[in-house]
C-alpha cells in the first residue's frame, strides 16, 4: 500500500488526493469512487446522451420510481395528518387530553425524528434504498393501526414517538433517490411531485376521514377507525415497496444494458455522483463546516414552525370560524387544492427559470398576507369568507419546503456528505415541527395569536436567509472559477446538469469514455467543495 497524500482546499477542509488505504479492495481497485464508475469499468464505454434515449430512459425511471414515491409520501402525510382528523371526530374529549397534551402529540413525532437523524444518514448510505423504504412503511403502518388502541395520553404518545421513529427516513430517503435518478434539471418538480402529496392528502384524506367520521360503531371511535383503517392501508403498501422499488440506478432489472448506462450518463453532469456505500469522515467534517449546510438547517427550522403549527390545528383553526366538524372538514380540502398548485406550480416555474431563489422569496409572500389578515380580522360570522381566504392564502407555505429540498440536493455532492446535509437539514425541519404545535394551545382557541405573530415572523425572516444563501453560492462559484483557472481548465462552465438534453450535445463532455475515466471527476465521489467542476446552483 501507498502513503495517502493529503492537500487543503480553499476551505481548509483536507481533500485526499489519492485513494486511502481502505477504498482499495481486494483486486487492487479504487472502491472509494462511486459504484457508477465500475459499471462503466465492466461496461467498457459509456453511453452518448441523445435527446431520444435520454427521454426514454427519464420514461421508464418515472413510470417505476415515481409512483412508489408518490404513494409513500400520500400514506405518511396521511398517517401524520390523522391526529388533526381525529381531533375533529372526538379524539380530545373522549381520551381525555388537557392543556398542552394534545400540541405534544402532534410534536413528538418531530422529535423522534430529530433523534433519529444520524442513524438515518448513516443507514441511507450503507443499506439498500429500497429495501429501507418497505421495513420504514410496514413498522409506522402497524404502529398507525395499533394506535387505535390507545385510550389515553400516554398510549397515543407511545405510539406517536413511534411513528415519528419509523417515519424518521422518509423525506432524507426521498431526497436521495431524487438525486440517485434524476438530473439536476429534473429534481425541482419530481421533489414538487411526491411533496405535492400533502395537498392530494388534505383534499382526499379529508374527504375520506369526512366518510369514515359517518360508520356507525358500537366498539369504535371514529377517530379509532380512522387510524385502523390507514394503518391497514399503509402495511399493505409496504409489500408493494418490497417487491418494487429499486435500489439505485445501478441495481434495478427494468433498466438493462444500454439503457443503464444512459441511467449513468445522464447524472454525471450532475457532478454529484450516483452511489457509494462507504462511509467517508472527511465528507462529515466539510458538511459541518460548510456554511451552506447550517443555512439549510435555518430555512428548513423556519417554514417547518409554522408547518408544524398549521398542520396540527389547521382543522381546529378552520373549526375556530364558527363551523361544525363536517364542514370543517370539507372547507380543507381546499387547503389541499392550494397546497398543490402551489408546490407544482413554484417547480415548474423553477425548471423554466433554472432558478430557485426568486421563487422561494415569491411563495413566501401570501402566506405573509394570510396571517396578518387572522390576525387582524374579527372572528364572527360575517368575517368566515375572508377568514377562510386568510387561511388559504397560508396555505401556499408548502410549496416553499420541496423547494428547499430541490435547492440543498442540486447544491451538495459527495455520498457521505449529501446524507449528512440532508440530516442537519432534517434535524432543523424536525425541530421546527416540534416548536410549531406548541405555539398553538386549545385555550387560545379560536384566534390562536402566539402562533400566528410566531408565524408572521418567520415567513419574514425566511426571505432574509435566501438573500444570505445566494451570496455564499455565488462566493463559492468565485471560488471554483479561480481553481478551474490553476488548473488550465476554462473559467467560465456551462452547466448542462440545468439544460435540456439537445440534439449536438454530446461533446467531449458527455463522451468520457473507460479508458479516460480516470480524468472525470463526476464518478469520483468527491464533494461539492473538492470538486471544482461542480457549479452551484441559486
């Protein structure tokens, strides 16, 4: 074995320059790229990118990724959101839940959550994807059902501790296999699409919860049957995942021979690489150090308060306007309409623009006007309509958290450290999320104004941490110009991970093939900082 070398980075963060020595495997190869690199090793060449195949292949990953992905997050949104349903249907006053209880419920799954980050980043990166994903939804389905047993406060905390557990690896997971299959140009609206989930959920799960509110039982509850009943749904969809989802690009049957080294190509312009098991501490090290990170966390804890806050009382909030629980259920389902257009309309008009930080700052806004005009309005019965607008101008606020998602994923590179980024970031939503709730109380009912001033705030502070985010992107960018420029590389890059896949694109470039590899830094699994072709995206 050689001596490693090591160099400093602008970032004073150690970059190795050779292969240490536990990324050499038994056959003398270089196991610390990414696994992508060894496809293409036995493959003997790689593919050329054509608009054709490109397309084609893009087809056949969103036919069989996609709508697990959908359905898994349809299902945990659902799951979470039972608690809010059930508090409609009685859940408060028949267990007995008193004072801060029922903001605890709705809180604690976010503080599992947060504890369970590191383990998560640590599994997401050393165990199948797809197989993760199906014990994740069996556990918190089963644990949905059996909660439904629950009588009391300690019970349904049990069990909500749990779920939050379970739950712990979805939305990192999610992440992951955006940035495992699609390309940067892509990742915008198929994180849009399967966060969009939550507003298929507040329009069909309310309806759904609205129809089992009316069974007539003389054992159950309808908030019990509720919770039976989705836990059951959910258990069943975990078969599903087993049999069907993939684990990477690099392990799947529907993608054979040409088609799987087209998968390859189309994420090396990426320069963020596709799969590596191995766990590399130096990643740990610059994610934590890495400013970029830390602000992630901030726009994630901010929206994430409100979020939390709003999707445990939204029903209690809407209910506050003077209207029964049948109708307050169905005047949310709108809520979920919003929702939707928001988060798939602020990806799409991402993709156009290529950019993300204007639409962030531009989905801030209305939920800024929704709450002052809660705030403001009286709440009496000739004030319901303008109320309800208040509300549903509020609800625009989940388009702004995939956004953030697709903002990180496209900007962070390197296995080990795009699984820690994504946990801090987790870590700050999970918080969040735990804060929210407790800004609300059932005695502040109906106008509920510590929450919604808490609310107000943070929405104002998020566009204050865009504008912070896009100059550390743009002093990195500087940075890595400078180094393209050491080197003899040109300075100035196009970055075609952003464009579409054009006929005469396949230049040099997308033309790497086995025998010059080694020179492409894309499959090296090296970090956005170590790499000085990555190119930053705002």
């Amino acid at each position: 074995m050689t001596d490693n070398t090591k160099s400093q980075d602008y970032h004073g963060v150690e970059t190795i320059e050779h292969a240490p020595e536990h990324c050499i495997n038994a056959h003398g190869e270089n196991s610390g790229k990414d696994r992508a690199a060894e496809v293409l090793h036995n493959a003997g060449h790689s593919a050329i990118l054509t608009p054709e195949n490109n397309a084609r292949v893009l087809r056949l990953i969103d036919l069989r990724v996609l709508p697990i992905v959908l359905g898994i997050y349809f299902l945990q949104s659902l799951d979470k959101t039972t608690l809010a349903y059930g508090s409609v249907f009685g859940l408060v006053t028949k267990t007995n839940l008193h004072g801060q209880q029922y903001s605890w419920l709705g809180a604690v799954v976010y503080l599992a959550q947060l504890v369970c980050q590191p383990l998560v980043a640590y599994l997401l990166v050393k165990v199948p994807l797809g197989k993760f994903l199906a014990v994740s939804v069996f556990c918190w389905g089963a644990v949905l059902a059996a909660m439904s047993a629950a009588n009391g406060f300690a019970g349904l905390l049990v069990c909500r501790l749990l779920l939050g557990a379970f739950e712990a690896g979805v939305a990192p997971a999610f992440i992951s296999v955006t940035q495992m299959w699609y390309r940067r140009r892509e990742q915008p609206v198929r994180l849009g699409a399967w966060y969009a989930m939550n507003g298929i959920t507040n329009m069909f799960g309310s309806l759904i919860s609205w129809g089992l509110g009316h069974i007539s039982s003389s054992t159950l509850a309808p908030y019990q049957i509720i919770f039976l009943f989705f836990g059951v749904l959910t258990v069943a969809f975990s078969v599903v995942i087993l049999i069907f989802m993939p684990d990477s690009p690099l392990d799947t049957n529907f993608l054979k021979g040409e088609d799987k080294l087209v998968a390859v190509e189309r994420l090396r312009l990426n320069q963020q690489g596709i799969k590596n098991d191995i766990w590399k501490w130096d990643h740990v090290k610059e994610a934590v150090f890495d400013p970029k990170t830390w602000l992630w966390f901030a726009m994630l804890f901010s929206i994430s308060v409100p979020s939390g806050g709003i999707s445990t009382f939204g029903p209690l909030i809407i209910k506050g306007f003077g209207y029964n629980e049948f109708k307050t259920i169905l005047f949310n389902m709108p809520f979920g309409a919003v929702q939707l257009i928001a988060t798939m309309g602020g990806a799409y008009i991402a993709m156009i623009w290529k950019l993300k930080s204007p639409v962030l700052m531009f989905l801030s806004i209305p939920p800024i006007i929704g709450c002052v005009m809660l705030l403001l309005l009286s709440h009496d019965t000739a004030h319901k309509g303008p109320l309800l607008v208040g509300y549903y101008l509020i609800s625009v606020y989940p388009g702004i958290t995939p956004l953030i998602y697709s903002w990180q994923a496209a900007n962070t590179a390197g296995e080990t450290k795009k699984k820690i980024t994504t946990a801090i970031m987790i870590v700050g939503q999970s918080a969040g999320n735990v804060l929210g709730p407790n800004l609300y109380t059932t005695e502040e009912a109906p106008l509920y104004r510590r929450g919604l001033v808490s609310n107000l705030v943070l929405f104002i502070l998020l566009i204050i941490i865009y504008a912070i985010q896009i100059i550390i992107l743009k002093i990195q960018n500087h940075r890595h110009e400078k180094r393209r420029e050491a080197v003899g590389k040109t300075r100035k890059v196009v970055d075609k991970s952003m464009s579409a896949v054009k006929a005469g694109d396949d230049d040099i470039d997308s033309k790497t093939t086995a025998n010059t590899l080694e020179e492409d830094r894309s499959l090296d699994d090296a970090t956005d900082w170590q790499n000085e072709d990555f190119v930053y995206v705002y």
